[in-house]
C-alpha cells in the first residue's frame, strides 16, 4: 500500500462512516427513549433511496402504498381506542394525521411521478412519503408494547424488518436502482480526486447532526426527549407525554434513515435489502460508543468506516465479517465492566 491508496481508503472510509454515524445516532435516540433496538432502520434508506431513482424515472413508488395502508392500519387502531373510551373528539384529528394526510401525499406524489420535476422537488417528494412511515410504524408495532421487555420489543423489531422487507420486495423488485448525483463536480486534493457527493454527504451528515444537537439542547420538545431517555417513569410522572416522545423519536429516526438514503443513492447501487446491512454497521458504530452517548456513538461510526475500507482493500472478501466481529470485544468488555440491573417495572 502506497501513500495515495492510503488517502483513498481514508476518504472512502470517512465518507461510509459518517452515513454510519447518522444511523447511529437515529438508533441510538430510538433505544434510549423507548428501549427498542429498531432492527428496521436500515428500510428507511431503502425506501427513500428506490424512491427517489423511480422518481427520476419517471415512474411511481411504491413507498406511497405503504404510507397509505400504514396510515390507513393506525387509524384503524386509533379509533378503536377511542371509542371504547368514548373520546369521539380524537376522531377528526385521527383521520387528518392518518388517512387524510398519507392519502394527500400519495395523490401529489402520483400526480408529480410522470412529470419528473427538479431533483430538489423529489427529494422534498420522497423525504413526504418516508418521514411519516416513522410515526406510523410506533403507533402499529410499537406503542401497544410500549412497557414489553427489551426482548420482546428485540423480537418484535425483528418482525417489523422481514415485513417491511417483503413489502419493499413487493413494491421495488429485485432490480438494483441509483439515483444522478446532486453536485458532479469533482476536486483535487494533491494526489485525491474528491467527488462534489462525497462532500454532500459528509457536509449533510454534520449539517444533521449539529441540528439534532440543537433540538436536543434548546427545545422543549429536545428535553423531553432528554427526560425521557433519562427516566421514563420519572418522565411520566412530571407530566411528560411519552407517547408523544416515542412518536417524536421514531419520526427523528425515519428523517435521518431518508436522508441517509438520499445522500448515498448516487455513490452505490441499492437494492430492496441493503438498508439492513447500513442499519446494522450504524449499529456496529453505536456499540463501540457503549450504546450511551452520541459523540462516541459517531466516531465508533467512523471507525467503522474506516475498517470497512481498509478491510476491503487488505480483504474484500472477510470485510463484512471483520466489521461485524469488531463488536464481540466491545460487548464482552460492556459486559464485564457493567453490573445486572433488574429492568424497572412499570
């Protein structure tokens, strides 16, 4: 390996890894809230990378069938809820979040699909039809075991994977899709040749991250994600509405996992099962940073980055199963350093 093939693998590697760091965060922020290890992260960046290359093809995606009838199934349930305890003022506001507003943003994404407007527009197209699928999926799989074991939530999340899976199956095919680029300027850097994306991506990646920090810190809706996170019941107790913070959390993870997908649908080729296998790397990154803090969380991020390149120059074919075996130290030594806590019953 020479100088120049280091460099290269460096900014291959810091490029994956501040995708990796974003889903870190995003299943970081979900766990910590609502003690769910969200197995699905990863069909958040499927669903909005498919999106938007059919969008730039002219053809309508399939992602506005899953809105609607994930819309469509929460409604259902809400309004279950409330009539049995007979709040029959809940009924318009349930059928405006849930039917009314997917149907709207299906109707709009078919009437735009054939028209193939700006990129720009896409992507404020696709980030529509993803970002709800995050409150919707809490209110069907999640919130009804919302006091369940972190096992059963483990299990259940392992559920909501295969289905959403199938459904991207279904809905995408088999056929691999990527999107044009943003920017296809290009700049050289003494012996690097750094792509305008590549600089999209990391830019977008810290751009997300400083604003999460800025919602974590100076909102109301920050600290009760922060209280929340600390103290459940505590949190419940002062009056905080964790079922709001649960939707909260799950929303802030359905934007990061669509952004993530359209930062990364121009540098690879996706196909309807690739999300997992980025979701599972983000949650490589978050175990080095001890499943507790952000900051750690993304530079375990980027460490993982940086030994996928490196790995898949040194060993293309073991890359996979050299990021994946880098956890087994980390949560033996979790483990030893870590007392057994009863979970708190509720």
């Amino acid at each position: 390996m020479n100088e120049d093939i280091f460099l290269w693998l460096i900014q291959d590697g810091v490029t994956n890894g501040a995708i990796y760091a974003l889903l870190a965060l995003a299943l970081l922020l979900v766990f910590a809230v609502t003690r769910v290890i969200f197995v699905p992260q990863g069909e958040f960046i499927t669903f909005s990378a498919l999106s938007l290359a059919l969008l730039e093809a002219g053809r309508t995606p399939g992602t506005l069938y899953i809105l609607v009838i994930g819309g469509l199934a929460a409604a259902a349930m809400e309004a279950f809820v409330a009539l049995r305890e007979r709040a029959w003022r809940r009924l318009p506001r349930i059928a405006a979040l849930y039917v009314l507003l997917p149907v709207a943003v299906a109707v709009l994404v078919a009437w735009a699909a054939p028209r193939k407007f700006d990129q720009w527009i896409q992507v404020l197209l696709v980030l529509a039809m993803v970002v709800p699928l995050g409150p919707i999926l809490y209110r069907i799989a999640y919130q009804p075991l919302a006091n369940a074991s972190v096992l059963v939530l483990f299990i259940v999340s392992m559920a909501v994977h295969y289905v959403l899976t199938g459904l991207s199956l279904v809905f995408f095919g088999s056929e691999g899709l990527r999107s044009r680029p943003f920017w296809d300027a290009k700049f050289r850097l003494g012996v690097l040749e750094v792509s305008a994306q590549s600089i999209c991506v990391v830019v977008a990646s810290l751009v997300l991250i400083l604003i999460l920090w800025f919602l974590f810190e100076h909102s109301i809706y920050g600290k009760a994600l922060r209280a929340t996170a600390m103290n459940r019941v505590g949190a419940r107790l002062v009056g905080i509405p964790t079922v709001l913070t649960g939707h909260l959390s799950f929303l802030l993870a359905a934007l990061i996992g669509a952004v993530s997908g359209i930062l990364i649908a121009p540098i690879t080729t996706l196909y309807y099962d690739t999300g997992f296998l980025f979701g599972l790397k983000g949650f490589v990154g978050a175990i080095l940073g001890g499943m507790g803090s952000y900051p750690l969380a993304a530079l375990g991020s980027i460490a993982v980055g940086l030994l996928e390149s490196f790995s898949s120059f040194w060993a293309s074919a073991f890359k996979e199963v050299i990021v994946f075996t880098l956890i087994i130290p980390m949560l033996a030594w979790l483990s030893l350093r870590s007392r057994h806590v009863e979970e708190d019953e509720e």
